[in-house]
C-alpha cells in the first residue's frame, strides 16, 4: 500500500485537517541509516509530522523541523516541501531503551524532555521564518501540539505513531494533525475535545489499518468530515553528485589537495539519506584541475 496524505474540512469548515499514512517513508528511512527501535519512533513520528506540515505549504515553500533534546538520541533534522517530499535523520541511529510502563517504546527517554523543538519555514522571503519552542513532553506528538498553539496561534492537536517490529524494522506509521480556525463557535470545539479523549491511540488506528481518511471520520465522525484533497507522499533526498562535487570544491583547493595526498580518495556521505559518493583520485584531480 503506498503513503499518502489527505487535506479536509469538518465542522462547515471551522476545523482544518490532515491525516497521512507514512509506513513506507519512515521504512525508508529506517533502512538507510539503521535505526533501532527507539530512533525509528522519534525520527518516524518527526517525519510524519513533517510530511503534515508540508502539505500546509504552497508551490517552491519548504520547511525544516529540528528536535534539539537533552536524550541520547541527540538531534532530530527533518525536511519537507509542499509536494509531499521528506528526508531526515538522528544524530544518534542506535537508541534502544527499556519499554515505558505502558509497556510502549520510549520515545521521550530517547528524545529527552528538556530542549527545543524548532521550525524554520523558507516561504520565498528575504528571511525565513522561524519558531521554537520547548520540548514538554519528549513524545513528540505533544510537543508539536504545543509548537503550534503557541509559535503559530493556532489551536492543534497531533497525533503521530509508529510501530516497529522486534527486528527494528517499521510495521506501520501514520499520524494526523486537527487545527481549531478563528470563529470556531465552543460547541464545535466541545464535540472535538470529547472525541479526542475517547479515541483510541494513533498507534492503535495504525496498527488496525484504518486509512488517512478513516482516521479524520475516527477523530471528528465521518458526517463532520469534508475531504478536499488526497497526495502522494514519500521519502526524498535533494542531494546528488553535482551537490556533492560543489560542496568539495566549496572547501577549498589546498584542502582537496591535501586529501588527495593523503587519501588517494574520497567518500562523502549524506546526513539526510546516508547516500555515499565515491571520487576517485582521478575524479579529484579533476576537480582540483578546474579550481
């Protein structure tokens, strides 16, 4: 089954909604950089929410989410744009704790609850947009909740899951976000804080197979829910050779020299898709020669 996100209306449009599945991204990501159970989550739930957060953007816009806990996982870097592109990665992909009393992965162990979540939107201005918060709670879901009430005015709430198998590898991933719009009378926003309270976890819907759209009916009631529009989403790097050959030119002459010496060779690999790219020493002199 391929990922996908779906934007929608509920309530005669005073709530915005988005719901993705995102198995095969966080999949993805997980196979490239080796995560174990707890990096899979967090980077899963991260990316998740990135996927989300993208589709709220519009033509060339990109933003990028940055978890800066005080956990072992160390950052979280997440990219994405508004074609339902992501990319990301741990700082640390080897974080296994012991389950949480729930009898779940840990996620807030691994990520820490003292740090800042931040959110850096490139929506074709001079200067980016940025906006940050505290991590309060280190199990992400809420911590994006907070971002957006308090960076953004904007009542949300997030629920990202993944589930992962004994092996580390990903067996479902899926989330959703839900955005209280101004003029929402209190009745509206009663009925949805009911539901909120009564619903299963986003895990749990996951692990049923409950599809994007079968998420926002659970959370809002399929007769609130309007769909407007349904997008592929998947896991995507910007990088490639010619970037790569740019950002060894950029270190300079004497520098590429001296790893030419030194090495014979070069291999650089990328921090958001753990792709590597090989030159020869050949291919350095090359280089080295049109410097």
């Amino acid at each position: 089954m391929k990922d996908y996100l779906v934007k929608a209306l509920a309530f005669n449009g005073e709530v915005r909604a988005y719901s993705v599945r995102s198995t095969n991204i966080v999949r993805e990501a997980q196979e490239r950089h080796d995560t174990w159970s707890n990096a899979s989550a967090a980077l899963g739930r991260t990316l998740t929410a990135g996927a989300m957060m993208g589709a709220m953007l519009k033509g060339e816009e990109k933003l990028t989410l940055k978890i800066e806990g005080n956990g072992p996982l160390g950052h979280i870097l997440v990219d994405s744009n508004a074609k339902g592109e992501v990319r990301g990665y741990v700082a640390n992909p080897h974080v296994q704790t012991e389950l949480n009393q729930f009898g779940k992965i840990d996620v807030a162990k691994a990520v820490g609850t003292v740090g800042t979540v931040s959110v850096v939107k490139d929506i074709g201005m001079k200067e980016p947009f940025t906006g940050q918060v505290p991590i309060v709670s280190g199990e992400l879901g809420e911590d994006f909740t907070y971002y957006f009430a308090v960076s953004e005015q904007t009542p949300s709430s997030v629920g990202v899951g993944v589930l992962v198998n004994p092996d580390h590898t990903i067996l479902a991933s899926g989330g959703f976000i839900i955005q209280i719009l101004p003029g929402a009378n209190d009745e509206c926003i009663t009925k949805i804080e009911n539901r909120l309270k009564t619903i299963k976890p986003v895990s749990k819907l996951i692990e049923e197979g409950l599809t994007p759209e079968e998420i926002l009916y659970e959370v809002l009631g399929k007769e609130e829910v309007r769909i407007l529009e349904t997008m592929d989403v998947k896991f995507q790097c910007q990088c490639s050779r010619e970037r790569i050959e740019g950002a060894l030119v950029s270190i300079g002459k004497q520098e590429l020299q001296l790893i030419l010496e030194e090495d014979g060779e070069a291999e650089v690999k990328c921090h958001f898709c753990n792709e590597a790219y090989h030159f020869s020493e050949e291919q350095l002199k090359e280089l080295i020669s049109q410097m």
